[in-house]
C-alpha cells in the first residue's frame, strides 16, 4: 500500500487511531508512513527504489534513507527520463506501471 497521509488519524486516550496503527493490530511488522501529501511520480519513485534496496538486502530503515536520498539529488532531465519509462510502458502486456523492456519496444 503506497498513500499519501498514513501517518495521520484520530487522536484517542490510547494514541493516534489510523491506518498505520491498524496494519500494526493486523500484524504488519512495520509501516512507512507520511504525514503530508506526496505527489504521484515522486511516491513511486520513492517505493520502487525502497522495495529494490529491500530485496537486495538493506534493512528497511537503510533502504528508505537511500532511496529518499536518491531522489533529492535527481535533476529534471534525470526524473523525467526515468518516468518516461513508466509512462511509457506495455499496456497490452499488463506492465503499466514497470519499467519497458527495451527489447520488446515497439518503433512507431
């Protein structure tokens, strides 16, 4: 789950009540959550990056440090040519959302 304002919620006797907190009570072994809006592209920028330094094996406190760094040093040029290759990607194939195979790129 990827959304903008997890982190916020009511204010009860026991703490903040939300969506964080319920994926905790459900079981979750954590939770990265936003207290503010977050714009489409940079969010998913953020968690792709998160989730591939999670799967080669950074802890999860690590991967998001690096991955939010990542994106603060990124220029214009540099962000629009990697969203370019979501944006542009195979919707017949059922990849919206991945990154295109080169080798399958249709000339047009």
């Amino acid at each position: 789950l990827s959304a903008c304002c997890t982190a916020l919620g009511a204010v009860k006797g026991e703490g903040v009540v939300g969506l964080a907190r319920a994926l905790l009570f459900a079981g979750a072994s954590s939770v990265v959550c936003t207290l503010w809006e977050v714009g489409d592209e940079s969010q998913m920028l953020l968690m792709q990056r998160f989730y591939a330094l999670v799967c080669k094996g950074l802890d999860l406190s690590s991967a998001l440090h690096h991955a939010q760094s990542s994106l603060r040093v990124l220029t214009a040029s540099q962000l629009n040519k990697t969203l370019d290759t979501w944006v542009h990607s195979d919707v017949t194939r059922g990849k919206v959302g991945a990154p295109k195979d080169k080798s399958t790129a249709e000339v047009g």
